[in-house]
C-alpha cells in the first residue's frame, strides 16, 4: 500500500512550498470534491525510487474557536488517513499559540508526527531546534523548502519505516527481456490476486452497484469499521478462467444511512486505489457528463501509468439527443485518455456490464506484455526509416535499439546519441507507432531515452 504524507501546519509556514517541491513537476490534484471546501491538493511523490502520496491540507489558523472548527472536516480526515504527519512550523517566525493548539491536536491523535521547522535559511538550526522544543514532539527536523535544503534528511525519518521489499518488486519487475526471447503475459503484482481492478469515480455515480453487477450478486453490506474510511475492500473473485481482484472503494459505506454517504467519499482511498490496481474502471454519470472532478482524477490515473477503462453509467432511460451531446462531450474533454476503451452501461440493469470485463483483460494483457528487444528494435527502425528525427547541431539524431524497461504502464527505452534533442512530436510519433504496431489498447506507454555509445 502506497504511504500517505499529510503536511499540516498554520497558514504561511510554507506547505504549498514544500510540497511542490516533493512532488516536482508532477501534476497536483487539486480536490474540489463535494463537501470539500478547502483548498487541498494531493500529489504522488518519489523517495528512494518508492511512489507515495501527499496531502497538503491548507493552513489552520490560530484565529477560530477550537480545534475542530479550525480543520475543515475534510482536514481532519486527511490527517486520519495519514500514515504519517509532516508538521511544519516556521523558524523565522518562531513558536506561536496556533502552533501549540496543531501540536495538542496531533498529541491526541496519536498520530505519527514529524516536527519539521522550515525556513532555516533565515535562523540558525540550533536555535530553530530549541525554540520548538516545548511543543513536545522531540527535535525538529530543520528544512528550508524554498532552498531544498534538508530535505532528504526529513524524508529518510518520515518514509523510512515504510521502506520493504516492495522497492525491490518493482525493480525485478523492470527487468530487461533478451532479444529473441518470446513475449509472454506476466501477472499483476501478485499470482494469486489475478488482475487488480479498482473501481474508481466520484459519489453516487454507480460504483456500488457496478460492484454488485459485476460479482453477479447482492452483497453481503460490510460495515464500516471505526477510523478505517482510508481502506478499501479487497474482493478476490474468480470468473471463467480468470482471477480478479475488485478494489471497491465505494462498499464500505452502510446504505440507506445518509450520514455516511458523501463525508465517506475519500480522496486518499481513491488515489491509493488507484495506485494499488492494474486496472482502473473509471466510473461516470452520464447523467451529468464529464465534470471538473472526473477530469482531475483521469489526469491521477494517468499519470500512474494505470490501464484504464471508462464506463459512462445510468445509461439506461436516456433519450437519443442527450445521448449524442455527452459522447461528443467525451469526444472533446477526454482526448488526453483517448488509449482507453469507453463503455456506456447501466449498472442498474445489468446492460453492457459483462462487455467491461472484455476490455479490462485487454488493457490488461497490452499492460504486461513482454515485448522481446528484438521486436521493439525492429519497430524503432521502421519508424524511423518512415521518418527520420531532425538534424541537431548538423547531426542527425540516431536511434538504435529499444528495449522494455518496465510494465504496467509500459516503459519503452530507446538507445541512441543526442537523444536530450529529440522533439516531443517525435516522441509522440514513436509512441502512436509502437502502440499501433503492437494493438496496445487502454494503457499509456512511457518512452525513455538513454545516451551515450
Ligand atoms: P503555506 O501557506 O504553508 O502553504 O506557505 P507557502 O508555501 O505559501 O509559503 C509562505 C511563504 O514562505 C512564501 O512567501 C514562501 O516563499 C516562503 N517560504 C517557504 N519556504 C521557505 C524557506 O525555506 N525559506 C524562506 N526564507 N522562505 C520560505
Ligand atoms: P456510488 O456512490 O458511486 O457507490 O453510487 P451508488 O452505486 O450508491 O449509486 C448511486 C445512485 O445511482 C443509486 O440511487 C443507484 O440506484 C443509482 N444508479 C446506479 N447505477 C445506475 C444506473 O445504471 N442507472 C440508473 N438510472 N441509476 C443508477
């Protein structure tokens, strides 16, 4: 399971800093979910090669009455969901009563908790160390986001207890296939988990009851256990010859109980979900079209490199000319996912249900399979016979062979000189190539490039 990063701290301190470094260039997601208010972001983040994710949960100001009211209920959340808390404070500015209040909050949660003083670019670390000292959380780690400065070193406390073998799977997985040695399918994460399907979309779009379509049955309504809203349900299950496992991050909520409808809705056991699976089922209301919402979750599971399948549901009952506006709506809004199968169905009665199963064990089977050096080299040469990269510095670019460095998304990496130069239309050229030479259907392809010979 991915681990969650909560940064927490009043207002100023320089979260949104430090976060943006964490999580580079990489996209943000900005969460503007129902019955969230505040301005939060998430963001997938590398530490020693290993993937977790982190929350920026916006200030908490001194000013209001009490804690509770301070942390928006969806801050709060965030801070339960953690694995972790990074709670800054601001060296420059020293201990403030909005401070303590955070650190007696944090203290009752019994959360783990890093104290992390920023902006030591401006005070001594020392001093910094002991003028947080009376917040009780041990030594601060100090940093200065906007420098990079200690960074690592925070990193390394915070992150190092999750640290496990799940790095090294990943790198056997990365393995580089000979040339001349067949293709051949290798399963997800685990043998015995079959393929891993999440079930991902915003609330009341129909993920519990394509759940239950797709196991066939009603089913047993699993209540939510005390403090666990992060989980999701894990259910193994077998059809045909296959073995899947659906991620079901809708189940856990009691039906017909109106408190636990929406404030259930968790975008961390959304996001891990999606982390954990091979494939994403990603769920839609026809009914109200592609939103804001939907668009920031998609450009998520891109940009884990995730299958990805689209069921547009609630099909059912609508008339001829709704139906055309939302498949020219998708036309248009979802052009950056255009790999990805789309399926309109209504998980109500059933229709075009069995139809998903088709396309997930074909993202599926296009996201894993081992395609021979051999093979990829002699596509890289076609194409680039068909068009040759451009001249740089009055060198032609050369590309000589490609490999397969990863599945799962697909990493292709391509061998050649001046390869720092080649455009990204070329890229896109070999990428829309390598994908129609290979059928690859609902997966994203990453290509790399390495120098030097
Ligand atoms: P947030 O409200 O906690 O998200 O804080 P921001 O990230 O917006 O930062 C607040 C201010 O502190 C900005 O003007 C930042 O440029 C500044 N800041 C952030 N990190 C550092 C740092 O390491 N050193 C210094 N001197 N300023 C910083
Ligand atoms: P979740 O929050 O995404 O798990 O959504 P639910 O599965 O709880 O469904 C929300 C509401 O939409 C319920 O009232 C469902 O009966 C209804 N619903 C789900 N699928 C369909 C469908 O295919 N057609 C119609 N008309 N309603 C549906």
């Amino acid at each position: 399971m991915v681990p969650v990063i909560a940064l927490v701290g009043r207002p100023n301190v320089g979260k949104s800093t430090l976060f943006n470094r964490l999580t580079k260039t990489r996209n943000a997601i900005v969460a503007e979910f129902a019955g969230l208010t505040r301005d939060r972001q998430y963001g997938e983040a590398k530490w020693q090669g290993k993937t977790y994710l982190v929350i920026d949960t916006g200030g908490i100001s001194g000013d209001e009455e009490g804690i509770d009211a301070k942390m928006a209920e969806q801050s709060l959340q965030a801070i339960e969901e953690a694995d972790a808390v990074l709670f800054m404070v601001d060296s420059r500015a020293g201990l403030t009563a909005a401070d303590q209040m955070i650190a007696e909050h944090l203290r009752k949660r019994n959360k783990r908790c890093f104290l992390v003083a920023n902006k030591v670019d401006t005070v001594d670390p020392d001093l910094a160390r002991a003028e947080f000292s009376p917040l009780g959380l041990g030594d601060a780690l100090p940093i200065a986001a906007a420098h990079g400065r200690g960074i690592s070193h925070m990193l390394d406390a915070a992150l190092g207890i999750f640290a496990s073998d799940e790095a090294e799977a990943e790198d056997e997985e990365a393995e580089i296939v000979a040339p001349g040695q067949e293709a051949k399918r290798i399963p997800g994460p685990s043998e015995k988990d079959g393929i891993k399907i999440a079930i991902i979309g915003r609330p009341n779009v129909g993920k519990s009851t394509l759940v239950n379509r797709m196991l066939g049955e009603e089913r047993v309504i699993v209540y939510d256990q005390a403090g666990t809203t992060r989980d999701s349900i894990y259910i193994p299950f077998e059809r045909g010859d296959e073995k899947y496992t659906l991620i079901d991050t809708a189940g856990v909520r009691r039906r017909g109980k109106i408190f636990e409808a929406v404030e259930k809705f968790s975008v961390v056991k959304t996001l891990q979900a999606i982390q954990d699976a091979n494939v994403v089922i990603f769920v839609m209301d026809a009914r109200e079209g592609v939103v804001e919402h939907d668009l920031n979750l998609l450009g998520f599971v891109l940009e884990t490199g995730r299958a990805l399948v689209i069921a547009l549901n609630k099909w059912d009952g609508m008339d001829p000319k709704e139906r055309d506006y939302v498949k020219t709506e998708l036309e248009r809004r979802l052009f950056f996912v255009d790999f990805a199968d789309i399926h309109f169905i209504s998980a109500l009665h059933g229709t075009g249900v069995g139809n998903l199963y088709k396309s997930v064990q074909a993202s599926f089977t296009s996201a894993v399979t081992r395609w021979p050096t051999n093979r990829l080299t002699q596509i890289l040469e076609d194409a680039v016979q068909e068009h040759q990269p451009p001249m740089v510095n009055g060198r032609r670019i050369k590309l000589r062979y490609a490999h397969l460095g990863g599945a799962n998304p697909p990493l292709i990496v391509i061998h050649g000189n001046q390869v720092d130069a080649v455009p990204k239309s070329y890229s896109r050229y070999l990428e829309n190539t390598f994908r129609r030479v290979l059928k690859l259907v609902g997966t994203p392809i990453r290509i790399e490039y390495k120098g030097g010979e």
